[in-house]
C-alpha cells in the first residue's frame, strides 16, 4: 500500500491557504465588495466603522440584505471604485 504524498500535499496546502484567508489581524474587520456575482474580500480598520459615510454604506448594506449576508461576513453592495474613494478619504 502506497501512500500518496503529492495529494496530501495538494491537500494539506487548499486547507492552509483557506485558514490564512480567515486570520484577520487583531483591530480589522473583513468586509465583502462588489456586485453580486464578483464580491471581492477586504480587511479593513475597526475604526472605520465609526465615520458617518462608511456608516452610510453600512446603512446601504443594511437595506439590501438586512442582517443576512450570504458570505458569512459583512457585505457592502458598491462597487469596488466607490469603496476605494470611500477608504481613501477614510486614512
């Protein structure tokens, strides 16, 4: 009996790099971007979530999807341009 080591570390490697896309640095916040069919994750800082036009796009969020959001994490339904603008103001 042979023991396959190339697909367990195909394996071992789609199960790693899934773990690292879930860490979130300590002070972040993963939200996801874009319209319905290309959502794209960004980790942005716990203290945006205090200034009054990224409480707007929360409050966009809020209407479109309620307190459901199908990825798992929060989803802010603008496109990726208007979040760049957004965050960029925000620094």
């Amino acid at each position: 009996m042979a023991i396959r080591f190339p697909s367990m570390l195909a394996s071992a490697k789609q199960i790693l790099s899934r773990s690292q896309q879930s860490v979130v640095p300590k002070g972040y916040i993963p939200v996801y971007v874009g319209d319905q069919v290309n959502k794209k994750r960004y980790v942005v800082p716990l203290s945006y979530l205090s200034h009054p036009a990224f409480q707007c796009m929360l409050h966009c969020a809020e209407q479109e999807f309620g307190f459901n959001h199908p990825m798992g994490g929060l989803t802010i339904p603008c496109s990726e341009e208007t979040f760049f603008e957004l965050t960029s103001e925000l620094k």
